[in-house]
C-alpha cells in the first residue's frame, strides 16, 4: 500500500496537483528558492526543470523577459542539492500530501520493476552530484590560482586604471586607492566573439573567510578599461574569472573600526563601498558584496569571522531594495537611497553617486539622516 511521502514524489498526478495549488512567491528570492526545489522534483520524474519552472513562473508577479536567464542562473548548481528533501519541500508546500494520504487524490502503488528503477535513478542522481561537487570544487581551486597569479603580476596602482580615472572625474576629487586593488590587462575568450583583451583594467581582489577564519582572497573582479574589439565590453562592466567562487565573497573597507554594537555596512559595488568608507570617514566597517543578491551570503561570512552579533547597515543600488529585504537577514536594517534629493526614480543611483553629486560634506549629511531614518523605522 502506497503510504510514504517519498512515493508521492514519483507519481505525475500528485505533481500536477502540487503544482496547480503552488503560486510563485511575489519576492524574487522566494520565487527562486520555490523554482530549485520543483526543478529538483523535475528531476525525480524525468522531466525538463527549466522548462516546466518557466511556464509555471509565467503565473506569477515576477513574470517578465528576465525570467529564463534568472531561472538558469538560479537551477545551474542544483547538484549540491538532496533532490528528494527539495522536492518534498515543494510537495509540503502544496497540502497536497494530506488529500493523497485521506485518499481525495488517487496514487497508483509502484511495481517491483518500478521501484527498481526508481531506485537507479536516485543512485544515478547522487553519483552525478558527487562528480558535479568534485568537479565545481577542482575548477574553483583552479580559478582561485588564476585570481590570485592576476593580482600578483599586475604591477599599477588601481588609480592607473581607466575606470578609476573616470570616476575620479565624475567626483572632482582624487580618491584614496586601496594598495590591494590593482591596474592590468586581462585576457578571456568569450563565445562568438572569440578572444578579446579589457586593458586597463581594474582589478579587485574578493575575500571570504577560510576554516582557519581569517581573510582569504579567493577571487577577483575585473571591471573593464578599453576592450578590444570595442564589442567585447564598455568602460566600467564588470566580469569574474570562470569557474571563480563568488557566494559570500566581498572586499572590504575599513575592518579595523570594527567595534563593540557598531553596525557593520554592506553595500554592493567596489566603487559604492569607497565612497561609503569617505563619507562615513572611517569610523564604521563598509564590505562590497559586490551584488544585492549576494548581501545574504556576505553577511553569513561576516558572522564568522569578527562580526557576529553585530548588526547590519544595508545600502543596495536604487532599484535593489525589495531583493534586500527579501533576503529577511537577522539584525540588519535596509537604508532607502531613493530619499536622497535627486535620486528618487533613478534606476542604479548607488553611494558612488551621492558622493559625486553631493560632495564629501553635504552627502555626510544625507546619509547621516538616512541612516537615523533606518534606525528609528526599526524601533
């Protein structure tokens, strides 16, 4: 007699019913994490993941031209996860259980040659993300030596790099360079344009935190100086290396001022995290986690290294505040750029603007009066 949750998960009906009662979550990262555990579902039942995510997401708010390309970044690593505990998440989700175990939806009891083959599947599924984490963990080392043998050899200051200049430009005023941060040309290939040059580069090193907890650079980011040919990018566009590990990963700013209840403040880009770090003056912590989407992650790496139980200070891009507080990090509070005379709907306005449009001392005083805003919002 069928009576087991885990052979709900291998019957086509129930999974229709799941997945007909399931809509997507409204929060972008909610809608991601609910799509990774029907893909892993998917996958139990010999069906297309990315296909059957994206006509089930067209049912929601996130619907949108964006979807396919955030789906497949979002299902690319689904070997790291136990395809049966995600898939069963899913099924909890719908309530579907409780009406197959009263009988309201039938389960056809699985044949002897059935549940062999089950069984063969779900061993298949486990060796091939054993050698998928293997593999992910080779090339990751590979890539952390190739970071780490980019920064070596470069030999400018990172202020000798185009993009510094330009922004050095947009602000009026000479920014201090990190002597970590470094000027290079790189060398990639990318598909149909074949093998492109961004010559001076910036380069920024990205740390995490190893199992000894101390800082470690793992990665780095490459934002483009001149590319050639032209098409294969535009001053200020940013890649890292392939293979390269990126969740968790951040550069910071002034770790020294840690001290006891001061917020610690995570911003996104390198640049956002400079001027936050002259605006502030120093006197708090400021980490680039490089992406609104990787704040999360950052902040989980903070924890371990000097960080825990201090609280957070977020201050993504405008237009990146709802995927903040999506993400629903403890202790932390979400600062509203949008609040900043003339910022308000301007898509991408981020720290680095405040600084070049305000100055040192009138952007001080804003951010002063958005963090206070932050502050008493969360008493």
């Amino acid at each position: 007699m069928v009576n087991e949750r885990r052979d709900y998960l291998f019957d086509h009906a129930v999974f229709s019913a799941a997945l007909a009662r399931v809509d997507p979550d409204p929060s972008v990262m909610g809608w991601l994490a609910q799509a990774r555990t029907l893909a892993c579902w998917c996958e139990l039942l010999g069906m297309d993941p990315l296909e059957t995510c994206v006509e089930w997401s067209a049912r929601g708010v996130n619907a949108g031209k964006g979807d396919r390309a955030m789906l497949v970044s979002a299902l690319r690593d689904l070997d790291e996860l136990d395809r049966l505990a995600a898939a069963g998440a899913f099924l909890r989700s719908s309530g579907v259980a409780a009406d197959v175990a009263a009988g309201r939806i039938a389960v056809r009891e699985p044949s002897e040659d059935e549940l062999a083959a089950r069984q063969a599947h779900l061993v298949a599924l486990r060796e091939r993300a054993a050698a998928a984490a293997e593999k992910l963990t080779e090339a990751r080392i590979k890539a952390t030596g190739r970071a780490r043998m980019l920064l070596h050899r470069a030999t400018k200051p990172g202020s000798a790099a185009l993009y510094w200049q330009a922004k050095e430009r947009a602000a009026c005023l000479p920014l201090p360079c990190p002597d970590d941060v470094k000027c290079s040309d790189w060398r990639t290939f990318l598909p149909v344009i074949g093998q492109v040059y961004w010559n001076s580069s910036l380069l920024v090193p990205l740390y995490g935190v190893n199992e000894s907890l101390r800082l470690e650079q793992m990665s780095v980011e490459v934002i483009c100086g001149r590319a050639n040919p032209e098409a294969a990018g535009s001053l200020g566009e940013k890649r890292g290396l392939k293979n390269a590990p990126r969740e968790g990963l951040f550069y910071p700013f002034d770790l020294d001022a840690v001290g006891s209840g001061a917020p610690v403040v995570v911003c996104e880009g390198f640049m956002s995290g400079l001027a936050l770090s002259l605006l502030i003056g120093g006197k708090l912590p400021v980490v680039c986690a490089m992406s609104v989407g990787n704040f999360g992650a950052t902040v989980q790496s903070l924890n371990k290294f000097v960080m825990g139980g201090h609280p957070f200070v977020l201050v993504p891009d405008i237009g990146g505040q709802d995927l903040a507080i999506d993400q629903a990090i403890p202790n932390a509070r979400v600062i509203d750029l949008s609040a900043v005379p003339g910022a308000e709907g301007v898509d991408g306005y981020d720290p680095f603007d405040l600084l070049a449009r305000h100055g040192v001392e009138m952007g001080r005083k804003y951010l002063r009066g958005l963090f206070r805003e932050a502050r008493d919002a969360s008493l």
